[in-house]
C-alpha cells in the first residue's frame, strides 16, 4: 500500500473555499440567481422554446469569447472581432451563391476562406502589436475601422443572402434538443479548455499574463506566444461568421456591430483579470450564459432595449470593479499549504 493511499484526504480549507467562490464558483451562483429570478418572474423563462431561443443567442457571443480570453490571458484586447467577423462573412458568403458549386464544396470553401481571413486580420494585429510594441488596444482599434471599411467597400455596403436551403437548415437544426450551433461553440469550449489547462503553449499563455518578463528570462519566445493567441481569436471570429450566416441566412457588412464589447464583457464577467495571466474557459462560457439569461429574462420582462443596454453596462461596470477587489482580496488570502 502506497503512501498516499494511506493518507487522510485534506479537507478543503477556508482560503481555497474563498478563491473557489471569487472564481468559477461565484459566477455559476450569480447565474443560478438570475435563472431562479427570472422564473418566478417571467412564466415563458423555462419553456423548452425559450431555452432554445437563449442556446442559440448565446453561441454567436460564446465562440467569440473563447478567442478573447487567450488574447486577455496575455493582457491584451481585441477590439477588432465585430468588425473582422463582418469582413469574414461578405469575404465567404458569395462562394455559398456561386452558380456550379455543390453545396457541401461550397460550404467548405466558405469555411475555409471565412476561417484563412479572420486568422490573416488576427495575425496582422499580433505582428504589428509586437514588433512595434504598440498596445493591442490601438493596433485592434485601427483594425477594426479597416477591417469595417473593407466590408463595406467589398460589397458596395449592400447585404449578402439566398444561401442554399441545407446551409440554412443546418444553422437551425438542433441535436438532442439543442441548438447544433450551440453544441459547436461548446466544443470551441471544450478545445479552448484542453489547450489552456493541457498543454505548454496553455501554461505559457497564463505564465505570460502573469509575469512576460520571467517568461523571456527562462527561453521562450513570448512574441511567439502572443502573436498566437490573436491568430487564435481570428479564427474563432472566422468560425462565428459561418455560424451568423448560418443562423440567419445573410451576410451583411455592419454585423457584429457592438459584438467585441460582448465578447470581452463575458470574459470578464466569467472571472478572467483585465492585466491578464487570470481566468479559465468555464468562466467565459458561463459569462456569456449569465450575459444571455439576463438579456433574455429582461426581454420576457418587458424592459425596453435601452433599458436592458443601460442595465448589461452596469452589470459590466460592476465586474471590473468585483475583479479589482477580488484580486486584493485573492492576494491577502494565505496560501494552501501542500495538495
């Protein structure tokens, strides 16, 4: 008998209780909170139709997020994904009504072209971030004024549509009573999550938020890493394009509008740090839910639109200010002894 299994299991003490509710813990409560509020005050909250319509609201902003959290794991911010997703559909969308084309090709091309920009536009913002030590608020700012410009000069400001009827059935097709869209975004989840609690370049990107100069003194190339992590939310943005075409059947050059600022709020509010080097991928997936029950229970409510604008920026408001104290509060907390 080993060892370890002779010894009594720990029990959890009260620090790691305390870093566990500040973290994942506490946003799971606050979402159960506006589920039970919104039930016992809108009858229609729990229909099995109304699920579905907060699974499907909620996808667009998901896959988006997962990209945005490893881009505020380093400390940076991509401002530029409402306007890049915009710039990845009308790029894509004409191949989906090319003449000729099956449309299982014809799908894939879209793919493929909507997935190769939105990683080029990624990559152009953590190049130039880098090599010129410009912030990537600045450089994804730029980006998205060019990237929005280029949209609507691409299509003379005009809207994309007649996509074939199995790409739009599949955008509202469900599997096992869920939103198919939603089960990709849950993998996009699942895949950002391996990536950053699996592997190197995961440890690295947490390492980088944390202390980027330690990292540069022990022989990794943070550049490397950086410059990945906004390739990485290109492609998440060219992935949330074809699901926007898929869903609603059009491309348009001012989609996505306001979209950035949705993705970063889910981030935060899913517990990641602004600075960076903090959060997890089950923060920002039950960000964006808290985000889209709390849009949806307003709406069955009867809270005007820009009610419910006014009332999302508070909630905002009040995460950034919950993760200043939160970090003050995590450092006076005294570290676990052992594990």
């Amino acid at each position: 008998m080993t060892a370890s299994a002779t010894l009594p299991r720990k029990p959890r003490t009260l620090p790691a209780l305390a870093r566990q509710v500040m973290g994942e813990g506490g946003i799971g409560i606050a979402l159960l909170a506006l589920v039970a509020i919104f039930t016992a005050t809108a009858p229609k909250f729990l229909t099995s139709d109304n699920l579905t319509n907060i699974a499907t609201e909620i996808t667009l902003n998901t896959m988006l997020a997962v990209g945005m959290t490893f881009v505020i794991l380093v400390g940076g911010i991509d401002l530029s994904v409402g306007s890049v997703m915009a710039l990845c559909a009308v790029v894509s969308g004409p191949l989906l009504t090319a003449h000729g084309i099956p449309t299982p090709v014809a799908v894939l091309l879209a793919v493929l072209v909507s997935v190769l920009v939105g990683m080029v536009c990624g990559l152009i913002n953590g190049l130039v971030s880098e090599r010129w030590r410009v912030p990537s608020f600045i450089i994804t700012l730029g980006m998205m004024n060019v990237a929005r410009g280029a949209a609507l000069q691409y299509t003379d400001a005009k809207t994309i549509y007649d996509f074939p009827q199995g790409f739009s059935t599949f955008g509202t097709s469900t599997l096992l009573g869920v939103p198919t869209l939603f089960w990709i975004a849950l993998a996009m989840v699942a895949a950002g999550h391996f990536v950053l609690t699996r592997t190197v370049f995961g440890r690295l990107v947490f390492a980088i938020g944390s202390n980027e100069e330690a990292v540069r003194l022990s022989g990794h190339r943070t550049s490397v890493v950086k410059v990945s992590v906004f390739v990485i939310s290109g492609l998440t943005v060219g992935i949330a394009a074809v699901t926007y075409m898929a869903r609603l059947n059009i491309a348009s050059p001012i989609l996505g509008d306001g979209d950035e600022l949705n993705a970063i709020a889910a981030v935060v509010i899913g517990g990641a740090s602004l600075s960076g080097g903090k959060g997890s991928m089950i923060g920002t997936l039950l960000g964006a839910c808290l985000l889209g029950v709390l849009t949806n229970g307003l709406l069955l409510m009867g809270v005007s639109d820009f009610q419910r604008q006014m009332i999302t920026g508070l909630v905002i408001m009040v995460a950034v200010v919950v993760d200043h104290y939160r970090g003050r509060l995590a450092a006076r907390l005294p570290a676990e002894a052992g594990s």
